[in-house]
C-alpha cells in the first residue's frame, strides 16, 4: 500500500472517533474532572453506539494491518 492511501486511512479512524466521541458528548456531561458522569447521561441508542464502534473497530483492524505490513512486524 502506498503512503497516501495509508495516511487516508489513519485519517478515516481519525475522523470515525472523533465523530464517536461527539455523539457522546452531546449525550453525557462531564464533570468538573473532564470525565464523563454516566449518571447524568441521556438516553443512548445502544444499537447505533454498537454500530458506531463496530465501524471503528473494523477500521482500526485494516489500520493494524497496514502497520504490521508496513512495519514488516511478525504478530504472534
């Protein structure tokens, strides 16, 4: 794989979990420490939570596959 479609890649995961982290933002506050406080949370789409992760997931594995590649890295 080339460089450019690499780093398009890594910027795809990139742009998924920020996009995760905004849908959790604007569902659960956070407290004075900056982290989320689940009690307060509103309720949440479990199926699109999943959906979202699953996607993410999936990214970070082709992400892996690219560095091990890249890398030349033997995984165990």
């Amino acid at each position: 794989m080339d460089k450019e479609k690499a780093i398009s890649e890594f910027k795809k995961y990139e742009e998924m979990r920020l996009k995760m982290y905004d849908y959790f933002d604007n569902l659960i506050s956070k407290d004075e420490k900056g982290v989320y406080d689940f009690k307060k949370a509103k309720d949440v789409d479990i199926k699109e939570v999943f959906e979202m992760f699953c996607k993410l997931d999936y990214q970070a594995r082709k992400i892996r596959g690219i560095a091990v590649n890249c890398l030349d890295v033997k995984v165990e």
